[in-house]
C-alpha cells in the first residue's frame, strides 16, 4: 500500500540537501562522491512507503537489479545499526541495575536485587540524546517503572543528582541527536569502561 503523503519529489530533495548534491546530478548515471549513496536511500525509503521495485526504478531511471541491490545495503546498515542500539540498551540496563544495587529503587526507595531491578528511563527512551545516559536512567523497582511518574521521577533526580544536573539531563533530552554508526560505537566503548570500573 502506497502512504498518500508520501512525496518522492521532496525526499529526493532532502536527501540531496542532505548529502551535499544537486537533484540534477542525482538523476544522471555518475556514481561519484555520495551519490550511491543518496540512490540507496531513496530506494529504501520508496520501497518502506510502498512504491514497487519497477516503480522505483522507472522513477529513478535506473535498473531494477540496482534497486534491489540499493534495498539490500541500507537494510544491512539499519540492522547493523539495531543490533549496536539494542547491544547499547542491554549494557547500560546492566549497568544501572548492579551500581544502583546499594540505592535501591531511585523513586521510591525499596531495595532491588539485581534479577529483577528495572532501568527507568527518566526522559524517555525516544529521546536519543538521553537514551544511553547513565544518569538519565536508573534502577526502579517493576511497579514504579511501569507506573511511569514523570513527576516523581523527577523529584528522585533532585534528591540523587540536583537540579543542575537534572535540568541538564532535561535541555539534553529535548535536543535531537543523529548518531552515526561510529558514535554509537564510540558510546559502546564508553559504557563498557563504565561498567569495567563498578
Ligand atoms: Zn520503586
């Protein structure tokens, strides 16, 4: 099913901005700089908005077999980029859980073990900026998490952390933040020195 607000027009215009390419140049054959990649872009996000393979490669004026090709390279990356957040999200869960052992439940105090402790996500999880915080998130008890108080969950941050660094945690999670695959990694090396140090 095509998505009727979808605008292949405007994405291509995006994502030539993006890249730093004229649309002129993203429909000729040449194959310099990112222009690859601004071709397997587009193919992927087409193909996520329903258009077909030959409607892709008719608009695009390319090959069939190069937008399939195209597909295959930007899935590869998004699982490779799931995979490393979802390695991310495992590390810094493991993390909060053993430090805040000695704690307890960050909002309402009652004393975990570390099975059955939860990673609270104080900004949510969606915001990127805050989502491999070590100090955005810590260990709650099951009930609290999933009663999900943004309110008392604050008052919690004040009395751990402050409102400085609270309120910081807070501009940050509110910021939008694009990683790369090499930040992500860069992130991975920070949390395991982290938690080789607990
Ligand atoms: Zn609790």
């Amino acid at each position: 099913m095509k998505n009727p607000d979808f605008d292949f027009m405007k994405l291509i215009e995006i994502t030539c901005k993006d890249f730093g390419i004229t649309t002129d140049e993203f429909f000729t054959k040449f194959r310099y700089g990112n222009l690859p990649l601004a071709r397997q872009v587009v193919c992927y996000l087409m193909k996520r908005n329903g258009y077909k393979n030959y409607e892709i490669a008719y608009i695009l004026q390319i090959k069939p077999s190069s937008v399939s090709k195209n597909i295959q390279s930007v899935s590869i990356l998004m699982n490779k980029r799931q995979r490393l957040e979802k390695e991310l999200d495992t590390l810094l869960s493991s993390i909060v859980r053993r430090r805040d052992l000695k704690y307890g439940c960050i909002t309402c105090g009652r004393a975990l073990i570390y099975e059955t402790a939860t990673a609270g996500h104080f900004m949510k999880r969606a915001n990127r900026c805050t989502r491999w915080s070590v100090v955005n998130v810590n260990a709650q008890c099951w009930n609290c998490n999933s009663e999900d108080d943004y309110k008392k969950y604050y008052d919690a941050m004040i009395r751990r952390y402050g409102k400085e660094i609270t309120h910081r945690i807070i501009l940050l999670g509110n910021q939008e933040c694009k990683y790369s695959l090499n930040d992500l990694r860069e992130i991975h090396d920070q949390l395991i020195q982290i938690k080789n140090q607990l």
